[in-house]
C-alpha cells in the first residue's frame, strides 16, 4: 500500500517537478515511523512507570538482573525485596521490570 502510494507521488512529482512530492514523501516515511516505532515505544514506557509507580507489599517482582522476589517494603526509589526466605535486598525501583502477582506458578 505504502510502495503504491509513493509510486503514484512520485509519478505525480516527475509530471509537477518534485518538490512537493518529495515533502509529501518524508513527511509519509515520519508517520510511519512514529506508528510503527516510536508510540508504542512511549506506550510501553508509559506502563512501565504506572507499575513501577503501584507497588505494594506482597507483589512478586523480577529485576532486569533476573532476580526473582516478593516486595516487603516501597520507598520513594528503593524497594526491599524478599529473594529466599529472611533473605531480603534494596534494589532501585527503576530495576524492576514485571509484576509476577498474578502468575501461577509451578
């Protein structure tokens, strides 16, 4: 759809002497990329930071590291997790990535 579209600008650009066509053209590829590359990407960050921004004792959390754990207590940026039984840890709450609460698990 998007290959026909330019073939048609451009046939119209080669008729008209191009500079529109090629404005019409960039501005088309900018569309596409914000579509396709950079809203999902804000979408993405945007759920990232209400998960981060709605933790509470007892979810079950893993870090980018890998670290699986419970959270036992929220600070402004820190969080205390708890990875084994009395074995607990403070990590950055922007280390953490998802929320395994609702999960079963095996």
């Amino acid at each position: 759809m998007i290959l026909s579209l330019i073939t048609i600008l451009q046939a119209q650009g080669a008729q008209s002497g191009g500079g529109l066509t090629m404005l019409l053209m960039l501005a088309l590829i900018f569309v596409v990329m914000w579509l396709f590359m950079i809203r999902p990407q804000q979408k993405r960050q945007k759920e990232l930071n209400n998960f981060r921004n709605s933790l509470s004792k007892g979810d079950k959390v893993v870090t980018v590291g890998g670290i699986y754990g419970t959270v036992i207590e929220v600070t402004d940026n820190k969080v205390l997790l708890e990875i084994d039984k009395d074995v607990r840890i403070k990590v950055d709450k922007a280390s953490l990535v998802k929320d395994f609460s609702d999960a079963q698990q095996a």
